[in-house]
C-alpha cells in the first residue's frame, strides 16, 4: 500500500488516514516540480514504498512568517491558526523530510517561514526547563539542490535545522546534498562562495 497525499493549499485539513503505516511528512521548499530537488525527494522516498507519505509545499501554502509579535510567549501557540493543520501532521508523523533548494545560502523564503513559525515549541521548550512539547520522538533528514558546490550554505542550513529540530523532539538523522546542479563553467564563476 502507498498512499501519497499532496496537502492543498489553504484548506489543509488532511490527516494520517492509515493507522498502521509509517507516517512520512515532506516538507517541501521548492516551487519547481520538474527541478532537481523534487527529484531527489522522489528518489529517496523510493525507500518508503509502504508508508503513508504526505507532502506539504510550502510555496503551496504559503505560511505566514513569524511577526516576532510575542504572542507564543504567553500563549505557547500562535497567534495565526494557518498551521494548525500542519503542526498535528508535524507532531504525528514517524519520520519528517525536508527538501529544499538552496537559496541565498539558506532555505527560500517560505521554508524560512515556515521554519521560524515553530517557535511556540521554543518558547515551550524553555518555559518548561528544557521539556519537549512534543512527546513523540520522531526522525528527519534534510535533502538540498545547490546550484554551485552548496556545502558552505549546507553546513549553514543543517545548524539551522538541527536547531529547530532540538525543541521540537527529532533526531536528525541524515541528509544529501546534489551540488552543481546550474553546471556554472569554472571560468564564469562569480562571487557566489556558497
Ligand atoms: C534566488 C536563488 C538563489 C540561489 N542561491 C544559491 C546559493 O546561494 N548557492 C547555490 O549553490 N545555489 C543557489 N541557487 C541555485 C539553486 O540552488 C539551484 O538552481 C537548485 O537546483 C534549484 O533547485 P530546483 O532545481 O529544485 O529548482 C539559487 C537559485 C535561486 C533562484
């Protein structure tokens, strides 16, 4: 059984629909679907040919950005309930993906978003003396598309993950970098060091 759901932008109100299958959330960075990153995501969910995968774009739906308005502080939730769909799928799943291009040495902007969103579990993490709001431990790995060589901007965005995943109860577990996939001729180089 594969059963791959596509989550549709806005009216994100898909669950888990197989009790018993590995639950398997791609967080999607990329707006391209016939580019290099959705290839490598295909490519390696062929390792989950009997889970239950569910994919949320994030260009798709477009997540508020964090407005650093506070209201997690007090509230441990967000002030916008765009992800509230989302944050269950995050919290339920067995294993998380993420799969971006590298943009500007970093995550393009809706990812971005949608990783600062999570900081409701920050605030949690830290109100509580370091306990996770989320009590499922689950496991993730990150895949990149870099146009040029893409380890400095590798290096840049595992950290950020790896943050991000500490306070919210994942364990990072691997992730794969396709470097040169724009094949920039060494003599045309620019500046780009990333
Ligand atoms: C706005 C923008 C910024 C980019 N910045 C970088 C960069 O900092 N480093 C890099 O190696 N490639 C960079 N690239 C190239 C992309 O990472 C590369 O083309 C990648 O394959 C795009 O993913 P896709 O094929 O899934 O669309 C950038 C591309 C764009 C459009």
């Amino acid at each position: 059984m594969k059963a791959v759901t596509v989550l549709s932008a806005h009216t994100a109100k898909t669950m888990w629909k197989h009790k018993n299958a590995l639950k398997v959330l791609c967080i999607e960075g990329f707006s391209n679907e016939n580019g290099n990153t959705k290839a490598l995501l295909d490519e390696f969910l062929r390792e989950y040919k009997n889970a239950e995968i569910i994919k949320y774009n994030t260009y798709k739906e477009s997540p508020k950005p964090c407005y650093g308005c506070g209201f997690c502080k007090e509230n441990e939730k967000c002030v916008y309930s765009d992800l509230q769909n989302f944050f269950i799928l995050f919290e339920t799943a067995d294993i998380i993906i993420v799969a971006s291009p590298i943009y500007n040495l970093s995550f393009p902007a809706p990812l971005k978003a949608l990783i600062d969103r999570l900081q409701p579990y920050y605030e949690s993490y830290y109100k509580y003396g370091k306990i996770q709001k989320i009590k499922k431990r689950r496991e993730a790995y990150f895949l990149a598309a870099a146009g040029c060589d893409g380890e400095k901007a590798f290096n840049i965005m595992r950290r950020q993950l790896k943050n991000a995943f500490s306070i919210t109860n994942i364990e990072y577990k691997g992730d794969k970098l396709l470097a040169n996939t724009d094949n920039i001729k060494e003599s045309t180089k620019g500046e780009n060091d990333g």
